[in-house]
C-alpha cells in the first residue's frame, strides 16, 4: 500500500482535497496514464464542463482497471483546465472517484488543449 | 519490456498517436528527463518550428541513450508548446521517432516558456 | 544515490540550473509531491514574488523531511509560473535549496494557478 505524507507544521492541502505527497515502496509496479479527456465511446464530448470532467474520470477508471488498480493506488494527479474549466466543479465531481487515500495533485489553468471542446486534462501515475 | 493498457470499451487515444497507458513493471530502472528545448549544440535556436521539434526530439535521443535506453523504453511523453507552435507539425515530426510501442502522452498549450525563442518543451520518463 | 545524465555532445541544461537527466536505480522507493505553493502555516502567502519561491521551497523541503529525503533525492523538479511570475527571481531563491545533484527540470507559464494570490506552484519526484 502507498503511504501519504502529509506533515503537520506547513499549511494543509488546499482544502484537503489531496495530499501532500504519496510515498511509493520499492518493488511497486507503476502505471503512467495519458492525459485523458472527456471522450465518450461514440467520439462525443460533452459540452457542458461537470459532465466532461465526469467522463474524464469515468475514462481514468477504466484504464486504472486495464491495468489491475483503482483510485487507491493512484500516487499523482495532473489536471489541467482550459479558460472554459471551473475549478468547484472540477474539485466536485473529481472528488468523488477519490478513494480513501487521496492522490498527490498538481492543477493548473492552460492557455488550451489539443482540441477546443476539451475544457479539462487530466494524467496519472498509480503504483501497486 | 514496458506494457502497452488501452482497454478497448473507450475512446481510443487521439488520433491513435500514444498509448493511453503504459505500465512499468516492478524492478526497472527509470529515467527522468528535463523539459528539453530545441538548442543546437552551437547554442543557436532553429526559427522554424518543425526544425526545432526536431532538434528537441534529437536531443532527448542523446539523453536517453546516455541512460542506455531508446524511444521504445519511454513511458510518458509530455509536452508544452507556446502559442507560436503548431500541433500537426509537431505530430508529424514527433512520430517519426516513436518506436512500436508508443508512450503515453500529455500535451498542452501553455502561457510561454522560458526563453521566447522556444516554441516547445517536452520532458520524459523512461524505464527498462 | 541517483545518477546524474548530461550528455557532453548536446546543448547543456539552460544556465545550468538543472540536470538533463537523472536515472534512478531499480529497487528505489519514491515519492510523488503535489504542485506546493507559497502558503505559510498560519494560511497567509507572502505577496512579494521571491518571499512566496522561498515559502513554496521551504514546504517541500517538509514535505521532503516527512519522507526520509531531501533534496539530494529530488529526481524531477516541475515548476509552473503565472505571469506575475518572475525566472531570474525563482532561479535565485530556488538554486539555493539544490543539493551538488541537481535534479531534472521543467519549468513552464501557465494561464493562472488555482488561487489567485499564487504565482508559483511546484511539484517534485524524489527518489531513495
């Protein structure tokens, strides 16, 4: 099992919603995840954002399977968000994938992303 | 050798240019690379940019072969390029090194980097 | 220890602030960190751009501590600015916390972190 480190004498996660960093033993397997977005099977994307990030997540759960783990073994969170993205509701649905332990996380806003109906990125590194 | 995961029930990769996933197993040895721009050995900056995607992707050839590894050993590509870049052309150049097994992939568009002459950064991991 | 690449034949590391690369020997255990800001125990981020680097390299090096590392381990340094951001300034305060190895490197603009009072976030690897 991964290890979270989150020392007590600096400033918590920004409003608990990840932690400070993950520990990975020796010996883990690890899977590195592309930068997903909200593509559905059919090729459609969403137009609206929470609906978008939820096939995000949705996505990530699936290649999180294809190779044997779940949202408990992910160590990082990579999201990227274009101007049309909104963090609450990126941080709402995104949230209630997280297992127990949560990731270590990285957000940041990007000027844009490789298609323009893609509002939200998001990659993984998971370890078991 | 690293595993390919692209679970077959979600949308494929985009444009079938990486892999969704790709999964280390445990016991390999691993390579971090610098986010690695287009500069000559002279120093000089190529002004066009599928000459400099070029010479990015040359220059992590040389890092990652003073790690003993090659492009069929990277797990994740990440790439930023500025508003003066040019996705297409970074495909079509980017491509032509990538091995059988195609890593996975991030790329964005971001504010700038640092030095204006620098239209994309790309970093890698790579383990064998 | 964790071995440093820099290929003699390429372009060096951007005024050698950062390795090209850094190979981390199969059997280490890691740690992922998440993108770190300049927020002070008591919640308040300093508003003078080189006191919040200072702040953001002063939690890592807690964060590191927690793991058992510091930043002789760090094997992968990302750095994401906003434009009130600063590069001579966050190369100043930043180069001071680096061990002898300096570790790999990206450091990109972005479009805005996810408060606005933040000009700089940065995530790292490490590995022991």
């Amino acid at each position: 099992m991964n290890k979270t480190l989150n020392p007590a004498h600096i400033a918590p996660p920004y409003k608990n919603r990840y932690s400070h960093a993950i520990e990975v033993s020796a010996g883990s397997r690890m899977l590195f995840i592309s930068g997903t977005v909200g593509v559905r099977p059919d090729g459609s994307v969403p137009a609206e954002f929470a609906a978008q990030v939820d096939t995000v997540m949705q996505n990530l759960t699936e290649i999180l399977r294809a190779g044997g783990m779940d949202w408990g073994d992910v160590v990082k969170f990579q999201g990227f968000l274009t101007p049309q993205g909104d963090i609450p509701a990126f941080a709402e649905v995104r949230q209630k994938y997280f297992a127990a332990q949560k990731p270590a996380m990285t957000v940041v806003w990007v000027a844009g992303l490789a298609d323009p109906r893609w509002m939200v990125e998001v990659d993984l590194v998971a370890a078991k």
